[in-house]
C-alpha cells in the first residue's frame, strides 16, 4: 500500500514522522513499520524511538545525526509500505479477565451509559482482537484499538487517586490494563492476574507495540 507521511523537527533533538493515512489502524500500522525500518538502519545518533498512534518521534543527538540517512531509511514521502515490510510480531497474547464486582466496579455505569446490559458489555469487550497501538502514560501500559464503537466513553469526570493493577479499563477508543498501581482516570470493568510489566524480566513488557491481543472472559 502507499501510504504518505510527514517530517518535521521538533524541537532540536527529536523528529516527528507523522503518517497521513486516514484509517487510524492502517497509520498505525505504518508507524510500527517505519519504527522498525530505523531500528534496522541503526542511524548513528538516534537516541529513541517511540511509535504512537499516528505519529513517530525519533530522539536525536542533534551534533551526532545526519537527518538525510534517517530519510534514507524511512524511504521516500510517497512511501510503498507492504504488510511485510520491517513489520514487528504480531504474536496474540491472551489476557484472562474477570468481569464486574470488585474486579470491575465501573461496569455497571458503562452499561448504563452505553443502553447496554452488563453481560452484553463483557461480550462485546472481549469479541475483538485488539491491537497494541503504542504504549505509554506508565511503563508497560498499553493502549489497544480499537474498541467497539458502542462501548466508547470519555474517561470518568473524577479520576480516581488509586487503581489496582492488572485493573482492565476503557475509555474513549481504546482499552488497556493498568500494569502496575497509579492514578487514572479510566473505567474499569475487569481485571487480570496476567503480569504486564516485570523489570526482572527482559524485555520488562510483556505487551510491545504492534502486537495483538485478546481478551479471554474467566466469568463474573
């Protein structure tokens, strides 16, 4: 497919790569695969690089960069980026979930504010084969799309101080897992007993974008 994309510096030290493709997970995609093509060049001065949903930002050493070979290895603007062109596992990890009750205390009102039953929630939740979009806001956090389109909401008005990890949540199009205890502002409906984030274990992560994820329903 030939999908288009956008450089521009930000700041003095990182890049922007920004993908223009209007399908949200074909840009994803495309930002997976063109993270992969620089991690393949290994570019002298490249310091990071972190895909997000639409957008690629590459961490540079500005006195230690050439920006002509990180274009170079990104290809051309009108770029043809195949399904199997640098493109990272898609190996599908299944997370087993608790639904509702104090594993889930948000799923009630979700239901509610979704005109769905609570069962029909959990159904929907767990039907699709998610996508490792980007991770990001803690580490190992990761944010998977897309949601179903029913079950979408604005995150909750009041944040809560505390969620537990492995708590399940949704919020706008996205749903992720808390790896570890934090502030957030998301609506929990489950959660799990799988670790996402080990720093004794290599990589720390157990989720990488790109990957794929399902949710496996372990009852109510």
């Amino acid at each position: 497919m030939t999908v288009d994309w956008r450089l521009e510096f930000l700041g003095d030290a990182a890049l922007s790569v920004h993908v223009l493709a209007e399908a949200p997970l074909e840009a994803n995609a495309c930002v997976h695969r063109l993270a992969e093509r620089l991690r393949v060049a290994g570019v002298a001065g490249v310091r990071d690089i972190v895909p997000g949903m639409r957008e690629l930002v590459v961490h540079v050493d500005p006195l230690h960069t050439d920006i002509g070979r990180i274009e170079a290895a990104l290809g051309t603007t009108a770029d043809t980026v195949g399904a199997g062109d640098g493109a990272p596992s898609t190996t599908l990890t299944e997370i087993p979930v608790t639904y509702g009750g104090a594993a889930g205390p948000d799923l009630e009102d979700v239901a509610a504010a979704c005109g769905l039953t609570p069962d029909e929630v959990c159904r929907r939740h767990a039907a699709v084969e998610y996508v490792v979009c980007f991770v990001g806001f803690l580490p190992g956090f990761p944010y998977l799309g897309l949601l179903d389109p029913s079950l979408r909401l604005p995150r909750r008005h009041t944040p809560r101080a505390r969620v537990a990890p492995g708590s399940v949540a949704v919020a706008g199009e996205y749903t992720g897992v808390y790896p570890g205890a934090s502030p957030g502002g998301w609506h929990l409906i489950g959660h799990t007993d799988l670790p996402l984030f080990d720093l004794g274990a290599m990589p720390p992560a157990r989720l990488a974008p790109g990957g794929r994820v399902r949710f496996v329903a372990r009852g109510r």
